[in-house]
C-alpha cells in the first residue's frame, strides 16, 4: 500500500510588506496566465509597463495596514490550520502557496522525502476559478511532473456547498448573525468576465443563456458564479436568513474589461442610501482573512459605507481556524485515507 500524504495550497502573499517584496509578488501573480489571461507580449507588457511601476507602492502600504508581528495573516493562519491539522491525521501534511513562500516545489520535495506516493492536493478554494483553483492544480501538476512523477495525484473537487464547509461558514457568523442587523452582504472575490467563458465546457451556457447560473448545466462544474451563487443558497438555507435581507456582490476588480457585477464597493454606496445602517459583510471565497477581506473589505469597505450615510460595517471573519473548517479539512483527509484502504487512528 502506497504511503500517502497531503497539501494544502493557498493563493500566497508577499515575503514582506516592502515595496520589493510586494512587486516581485505581483509579477509573478499577474505574469500567471490564467490571472492575466492576454497573450503573453500584451501581458508582460501590461504588468510591467502599466501595473508595475505604480501598483506596488500602493499594495505595500495597504499591506502595511494589515501585516502582523508573525507576517501575513493568510500564511500566519495558513500555518497555524497546517499545525492543528497534523494533530489531527496522522499522515505527512505540507502547505505551499501559488504565489511566492512557501513555495509549492519545497512542499513537494518534502512530501517526497518522507516517502509520499499518494498525494492529495486541497486547494483552500471552496469555489472553481481558473485563476485560483485552477492554476493552483496545473502548478501542483507541472511540479510532480518534474520533481516527483512518480507520486499519484488527487485533487479535493470545489467544495462551495459540502455540508461540513457550508455548516462552518454558518458558524462563524452565528455570533453576528443573531444580533439586530440590517442587511448581509456575501462580497465574493471577482473575475473577468471572460474567464467564466473561458472555463465553460459547453461554450454557449456561462453568460449566454438566459438566467444560467439556475438552469442546469455541464458549464456549473467549473462555474464560478454558479457556485458561489450555490453557497449563499446554501448558507441562507441553513442559517435561516430572510429573502430581501442578504445579496450577493463580487469586489477587487482590476481593468476595464467587464467583470462580474454588482460591484461590491458599488453596493456598499447603493445599500447605505437605501436605507441600511448596519451592515453585516460575509467573504466564503477566501478561507484566511488576508488584504482583500481585512484591508478591502474591513477599512476602504467600511470607510464606503459610512461615507454614503450608513453607520457600522461588520466584516465577519473568515474560517480561519474556526474548529469546524479543521474538521472539515480533517474529514476531507480521512476520507482520502479510507477511500485507498489507509489506516488512520
């Protein structure tokens, strides 16, 4: 019987909050061709021409803003679920990021060394993305491709409405979720447009057909709207939040081009007028707090609402360690385990 192991996979952050560390994060993120999705001319030529020269000084000090005496919270907290996770399975558990330290040929190399041959890949992507789940499996493969091709792949599949997932997600918001709030704003990371195009199989359902992220599809499988669009179903479900009082938005967009809407920094403005004083702000795209939710979300995010005439903004923290996302991560490697016959206390 093979030995068999797991890793975790992140999006990742830079080494530092230096301006230097930041833009060589940023290159090597956008030059990635399933996050800059231009050929790969017009895509140098944009990242280092028009995104490089001023973008990193700005990331840097909004990195300042959030960065923590142990660094990033993505990978602090990164390493602390890798740590709470291998108390829990006793089998070989490595984390890397896409992006930058810890970097995923190191993972792999110590998987290797202590003599993994079954590896399953978890992506901390609840939802399919090519510029998230999706580069993230293609790195991990190209990886064991070269350095350890003898080691077997599995890949955990998005898991946007896994009872476990959906039931943790509940449970960090429980707390704020039974206070007197106006409205829930489930703010999902945003993408082109295009890319939802690009990674329909069909090639005529995403975007096309009328209503499509309800009418039953192939394309859902590697949907991303569809499936965030499942987990608030999903949460709303279980939770018991009333219709009218909760919508969906999509936030950090970068570009021109068309990406998906509402924009959440647009609904912010637009709920505020509307009416809404205190408002409660849910991210179940990103399992760590990190820039995006802290930063974006928790200080420019608040700063909007409160600009356009509403009163508080309350960022509910991601799963981070919450014990059920760990039992949720635990039960994924379990389930590994028992599927090829391995024996876990």
């Amino acid at each position: 019987m093979s030995k068999q192991g797991v890793l975790l996979v992140n999006l990742g952050s830079p080494d530092s909050p230096s301006v230097s560390d930041v833009r060589r994060y940023l290159r090597e993120f956008l030059m990635d061709p399933r996050v800059l999705d231009a050929p790969w001319p017009i895509r140098w030529a944009v990242v280092n021409l028009a995104i490089l020269p001023r973008r990193p000084r700005q990331s840097a000090e909004a990195y300042h803003q959030i960065w923590t005496a142990e660094g990033s919270p993505l990978v602090v907290t990164s390493r602390n679920v890798l740590a709470a996770l291998r108390q829990r399975v006793p089998m070989p558990i490595e984390l890397a990021m896409r992006y930058q330290n810890p970097a995923i040929p190191w993972a792999i190399d110590r998987l290797a060394a202590q003599g993994v041959e079954h590896l399953l890949l978890i992506p901390l992507f609840p939802h399919y993305a090519m510029s998230s789940y999706e580069t993230a499996v293609e790195r991990v493969r190209a990886v064991l491709a070269r350095r350890a091709p003898r080691m077997r792949l599995e890949v955990q599949p998005p898991y946007y409405a896994d009872r476990d997932y959906i039931a943790a997600l509940v449970a960090s918001a429980a707390a704020e979720l039974a206070t007197d709030y106006d409205h829930l704003l489930f703010s999902f990371h945003g993408l082109p447009e295009r890319h939802l195009r690009k990674s329909d199989p069909t090639g005529r359902h995403c975007l096309e057909v009328a209503r499509c992220c309800e009418v039953d599809s192939p394309a859902h499988a590697t949907c991303y709207r569809a499936q965030c669009f499942k987990t608030v179903a999903a949460f709303v479900a279980r939770a018991g939040v009333p219709q009218g009082k909760y919508s969906v938005a999509f936030q950090s967009r970068l570009g021109r081009d068309p990406w998906l809407s509402p924009y959440t920094d647009v609904e912010l403005t637009r709920l505020a007028q509307a009416g809404v004083r205190r408002l409660l702000v849910l991210c179940p795209a990103f399992v760590s707090d990190c820039l995006e939710t802290i930063e974006e979300i928790g200080m420019r995010g608040s700063e909007t609402f409160q600009a356009a005439g509403g009163q508080e903004l309350v960022r509910i923290p991601c799963l981070n360690e919450h014990p059920l996302w760990l039992a949720t991560l635990e039960r994924m490697a379990r389930d590994f385990a028992s599927a090829h016959h391995a024996t876990i206390r």
